[in-house]
C-alpha cells in the first residue's frame, strides 16, 4: 500500500469512527461537550503518561476515558450547584484541566517527548511511518489498527444499544420509568467519545476531532428523518470529507487535518444550502411562495369579513384597500391580479367583492387554519 | 524578596503584566455581560474562530503589526457568530451544534492557512502560532498602548450605555416596547464582547480565552447581587488572575503564561463559589444544618405542646423518652433531643425540673400555637 | 359610544408566524377607560394579539391605532406587563433595579436614572405592597412577588393605556386580589387596561369589557352582554377544550 492510500484509510477510519458517537451527541443537544472533552483528554494522556512513562501504553487510552467522564461530571456538578449555568460550566471546567495539562507538558518539556501543538493539530502525514509489525512482518500503519478497533467498538456499542440510546435520547423520563438507566448510557456514551478522541487526536488533533464528530451528524440530519439512515449517511459524509480533505491538503500541501476540517465546513454549507427538503434555498422557494398564498387567503377573508358592511366602500374600495390591509401597493397589485384570474374575486363599482368560488374559499380556508390545532 | 525586586525592576515583566492587567479588566467587565446573556460559550467560539483571520490577514498584508492581526481576527470571529446564528436560525440544527461546527471548522481553516503560510517564502510566519495559545512575554509597550486604547474605549462605551445593555439583557421586550432599538444595542453589546475576546488572543490564546470571559463574571457573581458590583469585582479579579499568571510563569521558567492566568482565575471561581456569603456553598450548606435544627427544635416543641394539649396542665412535665419515643433508640438521638431542648429553653419556650424532665411554657405555647396560625394563611 | 372614544383602533391585522397564520384578519376598537380581558382557548393568540398591538411582532398586514396614532407616536403613553417567566430572575439586580427600568424610557439615551426617578419607582412598589423589598434581590422573590414588581415597573411608566400578559399567573389569591383593586383604581383613574386573561370564572368579577379570541375575534363589548355561554361555546368549540365554567 502506498503511504498517499494509507493516509486516506485512516483519515476515512477516523471520521467514521468520529461521526458515529457523534450523531447521538447532536440528537442529545451536548455538541459543545465534546469540544470540552476533546480538550480534557489532553490531562488524562499526560497524567497515564507520567504514569507510566510510555506514550504507546493502553493506559493513556483508559486515562483519557477516565478524564473525559471526569469532565462531563464537574459539569454536570457545577451546574447543578444552581450557581453556574450550564454553558459558563462548560467553559469553566475545560480551561482549567487543559491549562493543568499544558503546564505538567511545558514544565517537563525537554524530558517528554511530547508536545502541544501535536495533541492539538495533529498530523495525520505522519501516520504511515508509524507501523505496526506482527511477527517481524510490517503489516501497515498502527493507526489504522488502533483506530480501527475503536470503529468497531462504536460500532459495536451502538448497534447492540440501539433501542437504548433511542429511547434515552428522545425520551428519558419514559427510559427511567422503564428502567433503562439514562445515566449509565450518557456516561457509556461519553466514555466511548472520550475514547475515540484519544484515538483521533494523535492523526487530526484535538480540536479537530470536534469538526469530525459534530459535522458530518449535522449535515446528515438536514437530509434525514430516520435515525438508522441518520446514522449511515453522517458515516458516509465523513468518509466524503476525510478523502476530499486529503485531496485538498495534497493539492496546496497543507495541513491534512485543517483540510478535512475545512471540507466538512464546506460540505456541511453546501447541503444547508441545497439540501432537497430542508435547504435554504427550497426554504426561501417555499416561504415566498407560502407568503404569496397566504396573502391570498388574508386578502380573501378581509374582503368576506367586511362584504355588506356599512363601511365597505372604505374597507374594500379599490382605492382604499390598501390602506387597511397595509401592504406595498405592488404586491397587493399582484394579489389582485391573481384572485382576479383565479375569477375570486371581481370589482363592481369600485368596490371588491367576492365570487361564489372565493366565498367558498375563504369560508374553508379560515375552518383549515382554526381547525389546525 | 526576590519576585518583588524582579517585578520592580523588570521592564518587560512590567510591560507584559501591565498589559495582562488590562486584558483581565477588560474581559470581566464585557465577560459579566456574556454571562448574564448566557452566551460564554459563543466566546469559546469566537475566539478558536479568530485563528483564520489572524492568518489571512498576515498573509495579505504581510505585517505582524498586531492591530492588523487584531482586525483580521475580528472580521473572522463576527463572521463565525453571524454564520452560527443563521445556521441555528433558519435550519434545525441547535444552536450548540452550530457552534460546536464552525468552531472547528474555521479553526482547521486557521491551522490550513498557518501550514500555507509556512511554504510562502520569504514569508517570516514566526510567531503566528503564538496565537494559539498565547504568548504574553511577546507583548510590547506597544501592544499594552493599543490594548489601552480599546479598553478605554470599550469601558467607556459600557458607562455611555450601561442602561441600555442592562435592560436588553434583562427583559428585551419590554425594553423593545420602551421604544430603544433593541437590534442595535445588542448587536453593539455583542461586538464589544467580540472585540474584548480578541484583545486577549495574544496573551491567552485562542483554546483559553473563553475562560477570561467566563471565569471572572462567574466568581464576581457569587459574590454580589448588584450588576455594577458585579462587572468591577469581576474586572478586579481579571485583573489579579492576570498580574498573577504573568509574575508567577516569569519566576517559575517555564510555566506558560496564558495557562497560569486560567488556573488562579479558576482557583477564584472555586474559592467564589464554596464561601462566597448568601449564595456560596459552605453558606448554603450551614443555613441548610440550621433550617434543619431548627425544624427539629419545632418537631419537640409541637410533641410537647401536644403533651400538654392532652394532659391539659402546664405544670406536668415529662420525661426525654415521652417526648420524643424514637430518642431511645441511639444514644446520639438522646443527646441530640437533649440539645434542641436545652436550645428551646435559651428562648424560653421550654423548662425542666429538677428530675429532668421537660415541659412547654406559656411563651412556648403561644409560639406554637402562631406556628400553625401563619400555616394556615 | 361615539367613534372618537375609542383609543385603540386595531384595523385588519393578521398575524403569522412564518407563514403559520395566528391571528386572522382582526378588526378590534377597545374604548377609552375600560379594564379589558383577551379570553380565549390556548393557541388563540392572545400573547400574539397584545404584542402585536405593541409591536413587537410585525403583523403581516393590517395596522394598530392609538388616538389616531402609530405605537411610535404614542409610545409614551402606553405600559406594558410582560409573562414574568419571560425572564432570567437570577439576573444580578433588585427590585428598585427593575422598577426604575420603567423609567428607561423617559429617560432616553445615555442619561441614568436621577433621585425624581427613584422616588417615583419607591412610590409604585408603595402601591403594589413591595416597598420594604426594594433592596431584596430578585431571585428571593415568589411568584406573586414577582408579578407586583412587573407592575410597579408599569406604574412608574405613568402611561394611559397598559398591556399585560398574563399578571395572574403563577399568583397567590391575596396577591391577586390586591392586583385587582390596583386595576380597578386605574381604570377608576381614567387608565385603558388590555388584560389577557385565562381564568373564565372571575371575568365577570374582575373585568367590564371583553373580547373573545380564537385566532380571529368572536366577539367584543360590555362583559355583561358579550360574556354569555353561547358566545363561549363559539369562542372555545372549534378546540375541544374542556370549558371550565
């Protein structure tokens, strides 16, 4: 395998093994904790690490997990002091035990053979040199092997708790009713997205493992009701960005991790923008056109409420009209014009009036927007 | 001895805490107002999304001048928060995803520009990376003399219209019906809340300046229920966390110094939060023994007002197992009822006897009688 | 009555949010120095109608008219009691802090709030039985106590004519009934009062004018006329609510 295709492996295994954790951290409206996670990993590594003075130790994978928890619950307590809210928690806490991290790094930086622009940028171009041998045979990259393990892990988590995470997610209350124990699959889900940042950091860094888990579950949830499809599809647009970042990175030779970043921004924008049924653009399309219908119907009913009335030359004059419904002369313009054709409406002496047909149509419309709720 | 001589001869040391001093006045005022908006996590956004500017801004410029940088910073971070609102807006991603997204994204966007740069020749990209996590020991007289003039500025715009962005954050509809053009005000509010993260980058660094902005406002909120109290306590605390983190990483080498500002505004979050008085937690945790206690005083006097209801004589006392028959069980509940009744005696609303035995007094009777009477209501 | 008593003139106004139609086409004249409930079944848009008429949402068509004038013009003269749960009661302020908000106003840019000022705000907290409380932070504040400074806020505004969202909810019945004395001396004082209101049983009781809601008006005038079980039935059919009555 050359290095260029065991790059994009990996880079596919990380965002695939990222967005998965990931989609159940948007559903469960805690995005902004793995940003502080992904930061507090950093302590839980340096404190395994000077433990156990290796940095390829599985220690620093448990120390990380260990950490991650340990930060989801001074949240959670500092919050539940009442005197913090729940944002000013998370950016309290994070700083504090990444600064711990970064001061243990400095203060020891020349013996340690690890530094902080690594954990948090990561270099993925590195990877293929780092490889694992099975019985004096080179058998490929670690990382493919390490990340690997930990996709299958996820996977494995979420497929076998699916039912679990499901009803946790959209409804804890009725999950503790009946005894499925929210709190042991919220601390098994931070356990495993503290452990997957650890297994990404060391290719895209941390702060990047956030784009990875929060993007691609986003961008799905534009093009998807379901759940399970949810899923797939955040797999599959993190796969999409981790091959067209490298493509990108190679292209202007930059930073790989800052280039899948990038694409899963751009990816991301792109579907907000275009998505079939939820995108801005189909969103404006459908607004206007709703507004153009409504106006419709507004102008239908103020004509129906006021017909026979002893001010209907001044409420539904032609000329006046406009006054009272209060629009811009050139879209009332443009109603008008539009009932008139649709034959809703006709003038007779000045005044607006209603057809049987717009009669009707106003009579049915009001009952659907009453009967609505 | 030693830190003092260095601190008043120093020139540098000087130069940078007073530039740090700055710096944490001028967060934990424009940070109080992130706080009580509940929009300190948008700093965290902010300043990670600052990162790109700083490096498109070098890149076309080509100067290190730090008001360039500070601007490209700037224009990215609003950007950031205007695309995390619109995303949170008009689809229906969370406002938390949103954040969490853009964040990333313009900082990889950063760290893609900064890998660019370094391939630029002649490029002396040195130094942009301090960005990331601050370098306070670069910051020259300067720096401090552009940090001063935006402080003042941002401190005197807080005073100029310190009604205002006190009652959009309160209540903005009523302050819309007022007549004040709420959508300026905030948008004013927010920018200076930008432009105060920003000031901070270089020292800080773009992970750790979200904490500038909350730790202070949080601690100074422990401490006062007043707003004005609150943004001076906090820039006071600012102002100690940044002094603080920059003599203590001079004397210690190789401490950073943005990391050590974090940990001694947070030892003062921590500090704020178990002693501050009314609402820290040590106080909370007495008033909750002493409500106890005293409901436990209340439970004796009701059992021997009803001792005396039933016995209907004022003169008959009895003995500690009577009243209260789960006493007998522990020692420890014997010396505890025997406590609240030597308490109730201290007010005088009980007595005992020579035998030790207890009864209610007349002022005992009518307190509990009153007891029931406001329960009533 | 005479077509120049009437203060506020609400002509044609629909009302949506995007394009979800709340209120439909409202044609509504409330006279001078009535105290006036907005009843109708939840969803009818009675939040929606007051703040529209104060326009903090933009109708879709139509207009609102206070004495022939735009809510700019007239903006001096109007008050407003929003839900007390529409804000954040940790914020770091007392009660005398948010009293003298309703001053805000008068006031104008830049300049704060003056001794004149202060008194009027410890003259309205007199009124609502706060006043020993104006040091007190407002997170110490129960319900009812909350609704009182919401309406000392009001006071200070010194306004003709007051909006207010729901102000017994969430309320004690001392409170409540203090609350409706204050009403009705200022109605008694010439004041136009606009009430969204949700209890049916104390309508009669507390108010003399009434309008019945559901998305569009069923019907508006004396309480004594307007109020019938008939007019109810209509008003809260279409929901299937249960009517509590």
């Amino acid at each position: 395998m050359s290095p260029d295709l065991e790059i994009q492996i990996i880079a596919v295994i990380v965002a695939v093994a990222c967005s998965l954790p990931g989609v159940f951290l948007v559903l469960r409206k805690m995005s902004m904790m793995s940003d502080a996670i992904t930061h507090t990993i950093l302590l839980g590594i340096v404190i395994a690490f000077f433990l156990t003075e290796s940095l390829t130790s599985p220690l620093l994978i448990v120390g990380a997990a260990i950490m991650g928890v340990i930060t989801v619950f001074l949240t959670e307590v500092l919050n539940n002091t009442k005197l913090v809210s729940e944002d000013s928690a998370i950016g309290i806490v994070f700083p504090l035990l990444f600064s711990i991290a970064i001061i243990i790094i400095s203060k020891y930086a020349g013996s340690v053979h690890l530094d902080t622009d690594s954990v948090l940028l990561g270099e993925l171009a590195y990877a293929p040199f780092d490889r694992l041998e099975l019985f004096g045979r080179d058998i490929g990259p670690k990382a493919i092997y390490s990340m690997g393990t930990i996709l299958i892990i996820n996977l494995i988590f979420i497929i076998g708790f699916f039912k679990e995470l499901k009803i946790v997610t959209f409804d804890p209350a009725l999950a503790t009713i009946l005894g499925f124990m929210p709190s042991l699959i919220h601390y098994s889900l931070m356990t495993l997205v503290s452990v997957t940042a650890v297994g990404a950091f060391e290719s895209v860094g941390s702060i990047l493992v956030i784009a990875f888990m929060i993007g691609p579950p986003i961008t799905a949830y534009l093009l998807t009701d379901d759940l399970k499809f949810m899923i797939i599809l955040s797999a599959l647009v993190g796969a999409i960005n981790g091959v067209l970042g490298y493509q990108f990175a190679v292209y202007f030779d930059v930073s790989i991790a800052g280039s899948m970043a990038v694409m899963t921004g751009v990816v991301f924008l792109l579907v907000f923008v275009f998505a079939p049924k939820r995108g801005l653009v189909t969103m404006i399309r459908r607004r206007k056109s709703q507004r153009f219908e409504f106006a419709e119907k507004s102008l239908l009913f103020h004509v129906y409420n006021h017909e026979g009335d002893s001010d209907e030359r001044v409420e539904l004059g032609v000329d006046t009209i406009q006054n009272h419904v209060n629009w811009d002369k050139n879209f009332l313009n443009k109603i008008m014009k539009t009932l008139k054709e649709e034959k809703k409406v006709y003038i007779e002496d000045g005044i607006v009036k209603l057809t049987k047909e717009g009669r009707d149509f106003a009579i049915k419309s009001y009952e659907e927007i009453v009967s609505e709720f | 001895m030693n830190i003092i001589n260095l601190i008043l001869t120093d020139y540098t040391l000087q130069i940078v805490s007073l530039g740090s001093a700055l710096l944490g006045i001028i967060s934990g005022v424009l940070g109080s107002f992130a706080v009580i908006r509940k929009e300190s996590l948008l700093g965290d956004a902010v300043s990670h999304s600052a990162l790109p500017g700083i490096a498109l801004a070098f890149l076309l410029t080509g100067t290190k001048n730090t008001e360039v940088l500070l601007l490209g910073a700037l224009l990215s971070g609003l950007l950031s928060t205007f695309l995390i609102n619109g995303i949170s807006k008009y689809s229906r991603i969370k406002f938390d995803s949103a954040l969490a997204l853009i964040l990333s994204v313009f900082f990889g966007g950063g760290l893609v520009l900064l890998t660019y740069i370094q391939k630029v020749p002649n490029a002396n990209q040195a130094g942009l990376e301090k960005f990331i996590f601050g370098q306070a020991s670069t910051v020259l007289l300067r720096d401090v003399k552009i940090i001063a003039i935006l402080g003042t500025i941002l401190l005197l715009l807080v005073l100029a219209f310190w009604k205002e962005f006190k009652i959009v954050s309160f209540d903005i509809d009523f302050a819309e019906s007022l007549g004040f053009d709420t959508k300026k005000i905030t948008f004013l509010l927010f920018a200076m809340i930008v432009t105060s993260i920003i000031i901070g980058l270089q020292t800080v660094g773009v992970i750790l300046m979200s904490a500038m902005l909350t730790a202070p406002a949080v601690a100074a909120r422990q401490w006062t229920d007043k707003l004005h109290i609150m943004v001076i306590l906090s820039a006071l605390f600012g102002a100690i966390s940044g002094i603080g983190g920059t003599i203590v990483s001079s004397v210690v080498s190789k401490l950073p110094t943005g990391p050590m500002i974090v940990i001694i505004i947070s030892t003062i979050v921590i500090i704020s939060l178990a002693l501050a008085p009314n609402r820290g937690l040590v106080w909370r945790y007495l008033r909750n023994v002493k409500n106890q206690r005293s409901i436990g005083e209340d439970q004796v006097l009701a059992n021997l007002y009803h001792l005396y209801v039933n016995h209907d004589n004022e003169g008959h006392c009895h003995d500690l197992i009577t009243i209260n028959p789960d006493a007998n069980l522990q020692q420890k509940g014997k010396e505890n009822i025997q406590k609240q009744l030597e308490d109730l005696k201290k007010k005088g609303f009980t007595r005992s006897n020579s035998l030790d035995k207890w009864c209610i007094t007349d002022s005992g009777i009518e307190y509990v009688e009153n007891y029931f009477k406001e329960g009533e209501e | 009555m005479k077509k120049n008593d009437y203060i506020i003139k609400v002509e044609d106004m629909t009302v949506a949010y995007s394009t979800k139609p709340v209120l439909w086409d409202i044609d509504l004249d409330i006279p001078k120095g009535v105290l006036m409930a907005i009843v109708g079944p939840n969803g009818a848009g009675k939040s929606t109608l007051i703040k529209a008429m104060l326009d903090l949402i933009k109708p879709v068509s139509g207009k609102v008219l206070f004495n022939g004038e735009s809510y700019k013009e007239h903006r001096k003269h109007i008050g407003y009691v929003p839900q007390s749960e529409s804000v954040d009661w940790d914020f770091p302020a007392n009660v005398l802090d948010v009293v003298l908000m309703g001053r805000y106003g008068e006031l104008g840019w830049f300049k704060r709030p003056g001794k004149k000022d202060k008194d009027l705000a410890i003259d309205a907290l007199e009124k609502v039985g706060m006043k020993e409380f104006a040091d007190r932070q407002i997170s110490q504040l129960s319900g009812g106590q909350q609704q009182r400074i919401f309406l000392a806020r009001a006071l200070v505004q010194d306004a003709d004519i007051y909006f207010m969202d729901e102000p017994f909810k969430g309320v004690d019945a001392k409170t409540e009934g203090a609350i409706v004395e204050l009403l009705k001396e200022l109605k008694n004082r010439g004041k136009t009062l606009i009430v969204v209101h949700h209890d049916l049983q104390t309508v009669p009781e507390y108010f003399d004018w009434v309008v019945l809601l559901n998305r569009q008006i069923v019907k508006v005038g004396p309480v004594e006329e307007v109020f019938t079980d008939e007019n109810l039935n209509k008003t809260y059919k279409s929901t299937g609510q249960i009517l509590k009555r």
